[in-house]
C-alpha cells in the first residue's frame, strides 16, 4: 500500500482521488494502491538515469505496459523528450523485427528500410509514367481505351464521341443490349481541370439517356466546386489523375497495356 508519509522524492497523485503521495526511487516502475480510494496505478520511476536505463533494456511488452499507466509522468519536458526519443527507437526495432518475423513464416524475404524507401519511390515514378502515357493518347484514343476496359469487365461498350456527342462519350450495355451506363473522357493535361459546369453538363446527359450509372473519367483533376457537385450524384463515379492509374493497377484487365 500506499502511505503518504513515504520517502519523498517525487510527488505523484491518485488518478482517482488526487492524494497526494511522495514515491521513492525504489517502488518506482511497480503497482501501488491508494491508501484513500483503493485505486491501483503504476508508479513512476523518479531518478532520470534509471528511467533512461531502464526504458533502454525493459521487455518491449513491459515498456509498453509501462507507458499505458504513465510511468513517466512527473518529469519536465526534457526529460520526456529523452524518453520518447528512446521508446521512438525500441518501437522501430520491434517493428523491424515483427515485419521480419512475417516475412520468414511466409518464405518471404524482408525489405530493409532503405529497400522500402526506394520501392515506395519507384512506384511513385511508375505512377507517374503511366499517367503521363494516358495524357499522351489524343482524345478519340482515350475513349476507345475506357470502352475496351468496359468491354473487358463483361461490358458491352463503344466509343461514341465526336463533335455531337451529347456529353457522351462511351455507352457500356450489359449483355443482353440494356443500356447500363454512360461515360464522359475528358484527356487533359497536368494543369488542367474539370470544373462544376462540366459535372453538371454530363449529369444534364445522363438524365436524358436513362442510364442507371455514370462515369466520368479525366487525366486532369477537378476543382474543388467540381468535387462538391460530384457528391450530389450518387450514380457518378469519378476517376481523376492518379485514380485511373490505381484503377490500372488493381485491374485483371489495366487501362494501360
């Protein structure tokens, strides 16, 4: 138990009832009861180059469990900041070692950091040259390329683009000929963007044809009044920028070959 009447060199309260009580060194890191409340909490460990010490070589489920109950508080700052910085560096290890434990019991092998770092680089490039080839296509060949996915995913699709389109640029039936949904391709640049007026327009053609779905597909972006409209439809589906190359990536069927 608890007295208040203990060794003083740091002050600590019930997290309870407030009592006050002075905690010696020694009892720090271990389980106390409130002589009051009865209310058991960790108490801290007061010497700072015992903490440090001890958060470098304690169990990590330990440390953990030392953290949960505050362990540390009653420090100033520096202190605390020396602290983190140490729990910071055991989480990364642990973290390495449980990623590396996966890997073995899946015959796999693991990826260092510097390894992860260079991957996650390379697909952001890859990335980018794949959208980069999208803004390459002209108009008509970036249509025909949404109507051979469509017709890929069991869809009976064809480009109907040109100067009187109607705002529509791919009609996607199901197999047995019902007109299912409408697609909009819009093939822009980096800079450009698809704005509010131009959801609108193709929410105007997407009533008029009867469609159950819309799609609407650009290598652009849309601006954030184009977003806002967008949510309004819950039959649109939009994929802007990067979202078309995700969609070539998770696809059985890529946009890109």
């Amino acid at each position: 138990m608890l007295t208040s009447r203990a060794t003083c060199t740091m002050h600590v309260h019930c997290p309870r009832c407030s009592t006050r009580y002075h905690v010696a060194d020694e009892h720090g890191g271990r389980w106390g009861d409130c002589s009051r409340c009865g209310e058991r909490f960790m108490l801290p460990i007061t010497d700072v180059s015992r903490l440090m010490e001890w958060t470098a070589s304690a169990p990590w489920p330990k440390l953990l469990r030392f953290l949960r109950n505050d362990g540390a508080r009653g420090h100033d700052l520096a202190t605390i900041d020396q602290f983190t910085r140490i729990v910071e560096q055991r989480r990364w290890v642990e973290e390495e070692r449980t990623r590396h434990e996966v890997a073995t019991a899946r015959g796999q092998r693991a990826l260092s950091q510097r390894e992860r770092i260079w991957s996650v680089t390379d697909s952001r490039h890859q990335r980018r040259r794949q959208l980069e080839q999208l803004r390459g296509m002209c108009p008509t060949e970036f249509e025909r390329l949404i109507a051979e996915w469509f017709n890929s995913q069991d869809y009976v699709a064809r480009a109907v683009g040109g100067t009187a389109d109607d705002g529509i640029d791919v009609e996607i039936r199901s197999l047995d000929g019902d007109l299912w949904a409408i697609s909009q391709c819009k093939r822009y640049g980096a800079s450009s963007r698809v704005s509010a007026g131009d959801v609108r327009d193709f929410a105007g053609a997407f009533m008029l044809r009867g469609a159950s779905r819309g799609f609407l597909f650009t290598t652009g972006k849309l601006t954030r009044h184009a977003k806002r409209t967008a949510q309004g439809y819950e039959w649109l589906t939009i994929y802007s920028g990067v979202h078309l190359v995700e969609l070539h990536n998770e696809s059985e069927s890529p946009l890109i070959a």
